[in-house]
C-alpha cells in the first residue's frame, strides 16, 4: 500500500538462499516460504537484519497476504502423556515454558524434539524396482509418467499443476500419505530414543494408564498426524492429508535442477528413475520449512561438560572390549547422547554465522574465551581462556560449564533455520547475566534462529517482556531507551505456555498465555510467589514491631 509508513514499493523474488536470506532476482514477483504471488505493484515491509532481509508481510492486488516466517512443524498436541493431561504447542520463533519443577516441560520439549528431529528424515527410495512395486505401477503407466517427467525437467513451462497426468497425481497423493506414516513411525522411534522409555510407558498413570496420544501437525502444507501410545504398541494415523497441489508448488526450481542433476547421462536407463527422483522431492516438500537442523542442550549441560571427556574416554576404551567379554554401558536417554556427540564430533574448523553472538557473550558474561582443543583421542576439549590462564571445564566456575555450551554451539554448530531447544538458559547465572542471555537471545530469534526454553527465572522472563513491550513501541521510541531493532522482539514471533499441575494427580494443564503491548506475556505464573512472599514480609514486619 504506497505511502503507508515503513512500507515501500518493491519487486522481489523472495526466495530463501541456502543462507537463510532473500535474494532479489525477479520483477514484479515475490516468492515467500515457497509460496508465490505476482501483481503490477507489491507493497512490503521488510526489514534488514545483517544484510539479511526479512519478509514478514506484503500487499498484492486483492489485499494484503500476511507471510508468518516460521516452522513447517506448527503445532505438537499431547493427551495423557507423561504428567501432562492436555498440551497444544504451536511453534514458533521463540517458544517459552513456563511452570513449576515436575511438570512437564523437559517432556513436552523432548517430544518436540522427537517430532522436529525427524522432519523431512524420510530416505529416498533406492531403486526403480521399489517404487513400481510401492505404487503398483503397470509397465505402461511407467512409461507415460516417465516420459511426461523426461519433458518435465527440461521444460520449466510444464510445471504447473494442471499439466500433471492424473494417473501420477494419484500416485504422488498415496506416496505423501505413505511419508506421513512412515515419518510418524520415526517419530515413535525417535522419541522412544530421546526419553530412554518404551512409548506405552509414557502414558500418564491415574488409577491405571490413560488413553495417550501425540498429535503432529502442519501448516504449509497443511496435514497432521494422531500418534496413539496404546499398550500393544503405537497406533499413527493420518489425521488430514496433505494436498497434493500445495505441496507440488513447493517443488521449486533448485529441485528440479537437482533432479536433472541427476538424470544426466542415464537417458537409457528405465524412466521410473525420475519418478523415485520425485517421489524424494515430494516428500521433501512435505517438510518443506522444518528446521534445518533441531538442537536440544538439556538441564544436566553443566555437569556433562565437566564430564564429558571421561565418558568419552571410558566408552571409548571399554568398545574394544566388545567380542571379548560382557560390556556394559550406562544408559542415557537420547538427549543426553546427542548433547555428548555434538561436542565429541565437532568440527572445530567450521565457523557460525552467529559466531560474533559467541564472543558477545564471552565478553559480556565470561570475561573469557572458550577455546577447542583437539586432544590425541580426536575429539575436542573446551578450554576456558583468560588472561590469568588456561584452565579446563573441571576447574572453573558452575557460569562458565553452563555457558561454554551455549558459545560452543554459537561459534560451530548453529546456522539459521535451526532450532536449538534449550532447558533453564538462565541455570547458575547472576541475574545481571541472565538479563545479557535473555537478549542475546532475543538477537538470535532476530536474525533466524528458532529457540524453544524452559524457564524458572522471573529475572530473565522479565527481560523476554521487556524486549516484547519494545517491539510494540515503535522505533524512535524503543531507541531512545536503548532498545534497538535487534532486541525488539515481535510478539507474533512468541508463544508463552504455563504449566498448571492439577491436584490428586490429575495431570498437568498446558495454557498459552496472552500477549500485551504493556505487560508483554501477561501471566508468568510467577505472582502466586511474589504475592505470597510480600504476605509474609508484611507479617514478620508487623511482628516485630509488635515485639519491640
């Protein structure tokens, strides 16, 4: 809309780069998490971040098309699983947890874990040979469907969906409901893994196990899935199925050049190779806007890394005993083991664009720098480096093991797009530097990092609101109290959820809170507290004046 405030006039092909940016190519276009629309004039908002240029809405002839850059995966339901009677998470840019010990929130975490990890995990299918017989296809469809591929890759004017044999749009509408239950299989399996539990076993227990289900669903495209944890085993259904339009759109340009890529030089071979091509392409679609990767730094993180070069050296060790004697290994849940094998295969050569974040922190928090050091088993040491000297893990500070793990992350394994799952970021910090992490956080949602957290601290909560009420404030006024574009946390960004444990084990109720230009999240669950300590401040006071 030209001559709206903050708005301009633009021509862009909004596509996403590998970096996770926009790159403008073509006029009178635009092209946003897969989605493209076209008109003569397009008004949007876009806001540069690092040279980075954000979408977050636009205009096209016929109103305004609102573009929410977030995760494929929006929604986890959880019943009767765990503590936790009733939860339904929608994901997104910043996802926040709060609520008392014992309720929930690490489990609900690792589900979305389990869920997220597993997006878009499907394997291509290896051979012509198995997808004729997945698909039941007769030799003469194979050679139509073949053919009209053959054309297709090299002939970007038959795309459209409408040019699609029907014979194939059937075929591809069984394959993606095919991926969905195969992904809801990974799902179960992942998060059997990640917990270290049978899934019937996480059925919460009231009297006798409870009907217990997850539910997976998304948005673009739109389907979800009903995971029942039924004592016999899991039960995966397909809730609401994928349309296969939608998702076709989604098969951009990179990955019909990907798959004629691969077709050069085997223009003999049976033409059902291109439709395996596809199917894998399709079913990459489905998870079209899923986080790249999904990191989980659990609770314990202190104590690990001050531990993880002996569990390291120890498993390591008693391996080459395997064959020759009875050996034992400590079990983990799943999180835990991805959280050692992270910094164990590190690759200390490899540098984060949020690696500048990292040395935010360690100037701001660490007074210090935390180095890897590769040591003669191969896998990297962190060290805490300060003017006084070098010291390992085992002898600094409880603030040091904590944070070590966020810069480590920081500087070598986060890229945008990833989401990192965080528990208690605020755990053994001063509240000075639980106000700098909140932040810096907030930074890092800004600038394409999705971070779900669990949190205890009012302090760090209370900064999370502050940088909420900014965002609703506009520019020059949340400048002049030192809150610039990188800390002004959009509230469309954020889903706060608290956590109510019911009575007589009843189970826990999940609530999304509300968010307020004034108070940003509007119900910490942190007032009960407070209210009850000034009670008792009021009391003891008048006792003692009574008394004297």
């Amino acid at each position: 809309m030209p001559g709206v405030p903050g708005w301009k006039v633009f021509a862009v092909h909004a596509e996403r780069a590998a970096s996770g940016g926009l790159d403008p190519v073509e006029p009178n276009s635009a092209v946003v998490a897969g989605r493209k629309w076209s008109a003569a004039v397009d008004c949007a908002k876009i806001t540069l971040v690092r040279d980075v240029a954000i979408v977050t809405d636009f205009y096209v002839e016929g109103g305004k098309r609102e573009i929410v850059e977030g995760l494929a995966i929006v929604k986890v339901s959880l019943t009767n699983v765990g503590p936790v009677r009733s939860a339904n998470i929608e994901i997104k840019p910043m996802t926040i947890f709060m609520g008392p010990n014992n309720s929930g929130k690490s489990l609900l975490a690792t589900v979305m874990y389990a869920a997220l990890a597993r997006a878009g995990s499907e394997l291509p299918i290896r051979s012509v040979r198995a997808i004729r017989q997945m698909l039941a296809l007769s030799d003469q469809d194979a050679t139509e469907i073949g053919a009209y591929l053959y054309e297709a890759i090299d002939d970007s004017s038959i795309h459209d969906y409408e040019t699609v044999p029907k014979k194939l749009r059937e075929i591809l509408q069984r394959r993606l409901d095919q991926v969905l239950h195969q992904y809801g299989a990974a799902v179960v399996d992942e998060l059997e893994r990640a917990t270290g539990a049978a899934a019937a076993s996480l059925r919460r227990v009231h009297d006798r196990p409870q009907r217990a289900s997850v539910t997976v669903s998304s948005a673009r495209p739109n389907w979800s899935i009903k995971i029942s944890l039924l004592s016999r085993g899991p039960k995966i259904e397909v809730v609401a199925s994928p349309d296969l339009r939608e998702v076709w759109s989604s098969v951009n340009r990179r990955a019909w050049a990907r798959m004629r890529t691969r077709r050069v030089g085997v223009r003999e071979v049976p033409r059902t190779y291109l439709l395996r091509e596809l199917a894998t392409e399709i079913a990459r679609a489905l998870f079209r806007d899923a986080p790249a990767h999904t990191r989980y730094m659990p609770a314990a993180r202190s104590g690990l890394m001050q531990s993880h070069k002996v569990l390291a050296g120890t498993l390591i060790r008693r391996s080459s005993l395997a064959g020759l004697e009875d050996v034992r290994i400590p079990s983990m849940s799943g999180v835990v083991t991805d959280f050692l094998s992270e910094l164990i295969e590190i690759d200390p050569h490899f540098t984060s664009p949020f690696d500048q974040d990292a040395k935010y922190l360690e100037s701001e928090v660490l007074n210090g720098n935390i180095r890897l050091d590769e040591t003669v088993g191969g896998y990297p040491e962190v060290v805490y480096e300060t003017e006084a000297g070098d010291f390992p893990l085992t002898r600094t500070s409880s603030m040091v093991s904590e944070l070590a793990p966020v810069v480590v992350y920081l500087r070598s394994i986060l890229k945008p797009r990833d989401l990192l799952i965080i528990e208690e970021p605020e755990a053994h910090l001063h509240p000075a530097s639980q106000i700098i992490l909140a932040r810096l956080l907030v930074r890092l949602v800004n600038r394409g990092l999705s971070v779900a957290l669990t949190s205890h601290s009012e302090f760090f909560l209370q900064q999370i609101n502050n940088c909420i009420v900014a965002g609703f404030l506009k520019k020059p006024s949340a400048a002049s109290v030192d809150f610039g574009d990188e800390i002004r946390l959009d509230a469309s960004k954020v889903n706060a959820y608290l956590f109510s444990p019911g009575s007589a084990g009843s189970g826990t109720i999940v609530s999304s809170l509300e968010m307020t230009p004034t108070e940003g999240i509007s119900d910490s669950g942190f007032e009960v507290v407070a209210e009850h300590l000034y009670n008792e401040t009021v009391a003891l006071d008048r006792r003692m004046n009574a008394q004297s």
